[in-house]
C-alpha cells in the first residue's frame, strides 16, 4: 500500500504553526504554497500542525513508516526569488524546528534563487542533489516526490520526471518528526 498526500487542503493559517523574522514571506494560498525571499535578511516557516496530513498506516500518530510507498503532492509558486534566497518544501521535519535542512528522515526539495535542488535524509545523512530544474518566477508548478520505501526517491514537476537518488528514508521515522513544512529565508545576496 501507499500513502498518498495531493493538494494539502490549505485553506487558512490558523491550522498551521508559522513562524517569521525579519522580512521572511511564506504564503498559504487556496490549494497552493508561495514563498518570497526577496527581503533583505529573514525567514517565514509554516509546519502542518496535529499531524493532520503526515501520518501513515502502520505507525504511531507521532511518526512516518518509510518503509511505505509514500507520495507527496503540492502546488507552489515562489513569487519573489531573492539573490540570496532559499526556499523548501519537505515531510519528515519537526514542528519546532527551525528553518534549515531535513536533519532526520524525510524528503523534498530546497530551491536557491530559482534553482530547484532534492533533498532526502536516511537520518545517518542527508543527500542533496545537484540543480534538477530552473524555475520560472511567478509560475505556478505542481510537484510530485516519491519515496518508494526503499531508500529511492523520486521527484516530478510537472508530470515530469527530474530523476531519482538513493540515501532516501527507510524504517520508523523519529518521533514527532512528521510535520509537512514550507520555508523560505533569504539573507542580503
């Protein structure tokens, strides 16, 4: 079986814990996340919240099973793309961490300026890939990644396929490391 996570029902911020510094933008839009790193320095984060959307069949409420086929589906824009900015969209993140790389299982992507990258953390490491797309600004894109449960990722855009890499997550995910979270930052190019 799989589990399957399409077009996150995002509807309003009052479901999902934000956080934001100096000048970071991360925007819930119906049915579709938009972030904006053109500020000077900051960062904006918003995590899912009550493990609404991360869990899956076979596991705790406070964890993901990677050994599952698990497939995640979003619609992003990144409106503004700073110089100096940074924005991510991933599973398998903690609630209350701070905006950065996966540090523990999960998937997704990080998108440097306009440059769209994979990443995937097997908790003894993460890998990130080298540019798998250039993105346009202001374009809506829908993304799909796909864990196949055995330590391959996969990531399309569009329908798509950008490519695969191994060092992706297997097993029970560490406790409370469940949320879906959207980032950006940027800090002066």
């Amino acid at each position: 079986g799989e589990s399957v996570f399409r077009n996150l029902p995002i509807v309003t911020g009052t479901s999902w814990q934000g956080t934001t510094t100096g000048t970071g933008v991360v925007t819930l839009e119906l049915n579709r996340l938009d972030t904006d790193t053109v500020g000077a320095t900051g960062s904006a984060r918003f995590s899912e919240n009550q493990n609404a959307m991360s869990v899956t069949r076979g596991s705790t409420v406070s964890a993901i099973n990677w050994d599952r086929r698990i497939l995640l589906k979003v619609r992003f824009a990144i409106l503004n793309g700073g110089a100096g900015g940074i924005s991510r969209i991933s599973l398998g993140r903690q609630q209350s961490d701070g905006v950065g790389d996966l540090d523990d299982k999960g998937i997704g992507i990080k998108i440097t300026a306009l440059a769209l990258a994979g990443q995937v953390h097997s908790s003894g490491a993460l890998t990130t890939t080298g540019t798998l797309a250039t993105l346009t600004l202001a374009q809506v894109y829908d993304l799909l990644i796909v864990s196949r449960g055995n330590g391959t990722v996969e990531w399309f855009l569009d329908d798509v396929s950008l490519g695969t890499s191994t060092g992706g997550p297997t097993g029970t995910g560490t406790d409370l490391h469940e949320a879906f979270r959207s980032e950006s930052s940027a800090a002066a190019a």
